[in-house]
C-alpha cells in the first residue's frame, strides 16, 4: 500500500488508522525514494486551509475500487501545539475511516481510537465531563461502538480503586529476566534462549543484584515507598532455582519488603515451573504468578513454537496450587494461527473451569521481528494464517463469557499491529487485580526497573510528564557496559530533585 500527505504530517496517525484495516499489509510511505509499481492499494490524506476552516480529506483506491470523502472544520485552537496536533489527527482519521470502511466493509469497534490506552482516556473525560459526556464522546466523534465504550468505563472503574492506593512518594520495581527456553513464533521480545545465554547468566545474575542494591539505595536517598515488585521477563522461571533465590535474596537486602503490596514473578512458560523454583519463589514472599497457557490446543502450540502441551500447563498450575500459591494470573491469545472461534471458546472455558484469579485475554500482534509476521518473509500462506480471522468473536466471546463467571476486566492496553487495532484486557475476579499492572499501564506512579532491555519510567504526578531512562537492551551490553549504565541513574535523582 502506498499512503501520502498533502498539507501534513501525521505520518505516524495515518499509518494507525490504514492498520486497523489491513494489520499485515506493507505500507510505504508516497514521497518514499523507491515504491512499488502499480499497487493496487494507495490512500492519500489531505490537509489544507479553507478560509477560516480547514480542509480534511481522503482518498483511496483498494483493488480497483475508489472512494474519496472531505469534510470542513474550524480550525482546532492552536494555543497548545500538542493538542491542537491531536485535534487535527482525528480529524483526518475521521476522514479516513469514513472512506475505508467504505471499501473495505470493516467497521472498527475502536473507531478512530489508535492511542495505546484506551482507558486512560476515559479516566480523564469522566474527571472532566463527568460519565453521561465521557461516554457521548467516546461513541460520538470517536466513533467507538457501545461495547467498547462500556469496557472502557469498566476499565476506568476499576483502575481508579487502584490509583486510590498509590500516593505521591509510591513506586513500583521491574525487574528484568531477558531470556526464554525458546522463541514463540509471534514473539518480537528480545528475548534470548536460556541454552545460547547459559555462559552470560553468572555475570548477568551478579550484575542484577548489583543494580538492585543501586537503585534502592537512590530511592531510600529520595524517601521513596516501594509498593509492588514485578520480575518479568522474557521468562524469569527458565532461570534455575539458585539464581531466582539469589535475585530474590537480593531484594529482600535491599528494599524493607514488609510493607509490600504485591510481589509478582512471570512463571510464563509452564515447561520451565517445577517444585523447586515455586518453593523458592515462595519463601521469597512471591504472592502472585503467572503460568500461561496462551492455548489449551496442543497443534496450535505446536504451530507457534510452544515447547509444552495443554496437560503440562495443568500440571504445573496444580501444583503451584498445592504449595500454596492463591493468587495465579493466565495469558491467553485470541487469533493464533491456527486457532478458531471454537478452539479460543474451549481455551477459554477450560482456563475458567481452572479458577485462576486473573485472566489476561491478549489479542495477536504481530510485530515487525516475530517470525510470523508478513514483513519477515512469512511466506504468503504464513500471512493468510496470521490474519485475524474469528478474532473479534473470540473477544466478544470472553465479554460474555468471563463476567458470567465473576470475571470483572480491570486493566488494558492496545498494541501497535494488533489484530483488528483490538485490546488485551486483564480480568480479575474480585480483590485481585494486579495493582503492578495498573501502575505501569497507566502511568499512575514511577517504575524503576532493572535488568536488560529495561526501561525505567518516571512519572511526575503533579503535571503527568514522564521521563524514561533506558538500560543496554542485549544481556551481553548490559554485562559489558554496566558501569556506563550504572551512571544513567543519576537521571533518577534530577528528576525527582527539580
Ligand atoms: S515466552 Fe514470552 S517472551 Fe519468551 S519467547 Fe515466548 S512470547 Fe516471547
């Protein structure tokens, strides 16, 4: 697909709103030095002055069919650039999903709704507007359909009964584990297999340790209140025992855990849980872990790379249930290839039927570097089998199905490439949402994070700015340049000393 500008350039909006209808399609942009001769799908975005007004408008051409719609609005206030940027940016997408859907016949639930958090949004029209407005403006210039309003205002909800917890000294700990058994097929994580990375993980081990007792040192220096410790990954568990206990010794040393609201540890892949590393992650204080199944059938699991079968992943949850572990998150994905309406609604049901505290419904994205994904030489039929097909039922299907079982959604988030621009939606059965979940989405309070590939976000909690300080993403950076990394800290201090 070819898309251009005229007049703009919202590049980045208009590459969005093209995605909602075609998420695997390859898109270049019109005043790209090289571009594919007679394509057959091209969208042109227009914006111009029209007298006191400004011109918005949209044309396409998608296999043969041509459809083209303007429309003239008074220019949004340009007293704050960002927001006037913003303004402009749904104006043309108003324009361009008018037209697409057009062509295309997909109507997409979110409207033109792009942004990441959804429910962020609605938090902050029912601060202003109060919950009659918030919603009016959600399924009226935003176009979002009902249901997707209600979710958003359940979200919304929920999330402000954690906020309530969070003060202005709180913070949350990330503490990465950057490596896997082996690679899932859709994963674009940088994320390395534990058996290439054996040799890196002494070093990477001693490092973590070493930046754990760093960072807790400059927040006891700022009279910070650690609230939740989340050790993510990647998969924490592919690590051995030893390692997780002295990770876990480690922070025990350094932060007085006592207060702790939540302490979570990603048990993500169930071949790499056993008796041992549960024990562990036990006497530690770990109140919270996630075993995912992402599928309970055994040929989709083959089909995206997963070493273990559906009866693993109960076997292990079972067990993480006998040692006493009350509070167990599952991942599911809805649009794995190969997967239906069906085998997602039987996924579901059987997650259900295991009674785990939290289930987070994911949507497929796939990014740029997944093996699945078109972009990297997926072969054509690859691409077929990763389009959405059945998606949306499956997640009108979990809507439906969760809340019947006491299920209510607390938190969520959209990717950039998911499947149909749908959500990934955590649902919590009452009293057990992950408070760590809803402070990073969110932005609610600072997370310090450590480890490689992660990123710290600091939040200023009177005017909303945010501020990240990244770590080496690679294990064998963050070992090499530790010293260099151990100096980008200081970023902390400035900003919590302005
Ligand atoms: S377990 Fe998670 S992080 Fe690791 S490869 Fe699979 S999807 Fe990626």
């Amino acid at each position: 697909m070819i898309l251009s500008f005229e007049g703009h350039s919202f590049r980045y909006e208009c590459e969005k709103i093209c995605r909602i209808y075609f998420p695997t399609e390859k898109i270049v942009f019109g005043d790209a030095p090289s571009q594919p001769e007679n394509d057959p799908r091209r969208v042109k975005t227009c914006m111009e002055p029209q007298g006191e007004n400004l011109l918005f408008r949209c044309e396409a051409e998608i296999d043969g069919r041509f459809r083209g719609y303007g429309f003239a609005a008074a220019s949004p206030e340009p007293s704050d650039e960002a927001a006037y940027k913003a303004e402009c940016e749904k104006l043309l997408a108003k324009a361009m999903t008018r037209v697409l859907t057009d062509l295309t016949g997909i109507r997409p639930p979110w409207g033109i709704l792009t942004g990441v958090r959804p429910a962020k949004l609605m938090r902050r029209y029912l601060a202003q507007y109060g919950e009659a407005d918030a919603r009016r403006r959600f399924t009226g210039f935003l176009q979002v359909s009902p249901e997707k309003t209600e979710l958003a205002y359940q979200v919304a909800l929920a999330e402000n009964e954690c906020a309530a917890l969070s003060t202005e000294k709180s913070f949350s700990l990330y503490v990465s584990i950057p490596f896997c058994p082996t690679r899932c097929a859709y994963c674009s994580f940088v994320s390395h297999s534990i058996a290439q990375a054996k040799k890196l993980i002494p070093d990477y081990v001693k490092l973590l340790c070493r930046e754990i007792g760093q960072t807790a040192a400059i927040a006891r220096e700022l009279g910070l209140q650690l609230e939740t410790v989340y050790i993510g990954g990647g998969t924490p568990t592919s690590l051995d025992a030893e390692d997780l206990r002295q990770i876990t010794d480690a922070l025990h040393d350094a932060f007085d855990l006592r207060e702790l609201r939540e302490f979570t540890v990603e048990a993500g892949r169930p071949d790499t849980v056993d008796g041992e590393k549960l024990a562990t992650l036990k006497r530690a204080g770990v109140n919270r872990i996630s075993i995912n199944p992402q599928t309970f059938s055994d040929a989709v699991l083959e089909r995206i790379g997963r070493k273990h079968t559906a009866a693993e992943t109960v076997e292990k949850y079972q067990l993480a249930r006998r040692m006493g572990f009350d509070n167990i998150n599952m991942d599911l994905i809805a649009g794995l290839p190969g997967d239906t309406p069906e085998g997602f609604a039987a996924t579901l049901d059987r997650a259900i039927a295991l009674a785990p505290e939290n289930i987070t419904v994911h949507t497929l994205a796939l990014k740029r570097s997944s093996e699945l994904s078109s972009e990297n030489g997926a072969s054509s039929a690859g691409r077929q089998e990763a389009a959405p097909y059945g998606t949306p039922e499956m997640l009108a299907y979990a809507s439906n199905a969760l809340p019947t079982a006491g299920y209510a959604p607390y938190y969520m988030y959209r990717q950039s490439k998911s499947a149909g621009n749908l959500e990934n939606v955590g649902w919590t059965t009452p009293g057990h949402a992950c408070l760590y979940n809803v402070y990073m989405m969110e932005e609610l309070h600072s997370v310090l994070a450590v480890g490689g590939g992660a990123v710290t976000r600091l939040v200023d909690q009177q005017d909303g700015r945010i501020a990240r300080v990244y770590n080496f993403k690679y294990p064998y950076e963050y070992i090499g340049r530790f010293e260099e990394q151990s100096e980008r800290k200081d970023e902390i201090r400035t900003f919590y000393g302005r």
